[in-house]
C-alpha cells in the first residue's frame, strides 16, 4: 500500500502544479488586453 500512496500523492501533487501553473497562464491572459489576435490565419469571433 505504501506504493500505492506515494503515486497517488505524486499524482495529486502533479494535478496541483499543473491547475497552479493553468491559473496564472489565464490570469496573465486576463490581466493582458486582447486587442490583436496573435495569429491572423486563425479566424477567431474576437471582442465581445
């Protein structure tokens, strides 16, 4: 059992710094205004 829980904490440990990480992209996309698209061949519905 003692394998069993240092790979579900690794596992748990793992998901946390990756939603970490996931949250502070998207804060720093959030805080940064959008007014130009990064790539003009991908034709996203923009502002709104």
């Amino acid at each position: 059992m003692g394998m069993n829980t240092q790979a579900l904490i690794t596992m748990v440990l793992t998901n946390l710094v990756f939603i970490g990480f996931t949250a502070y992209f998207f804060r720093l996309v959030l805080k940064s205004p959008l007014d130009k698209p990064e790539n003009d061949d991908v034709e996203f519905p923009h502002g709104g």
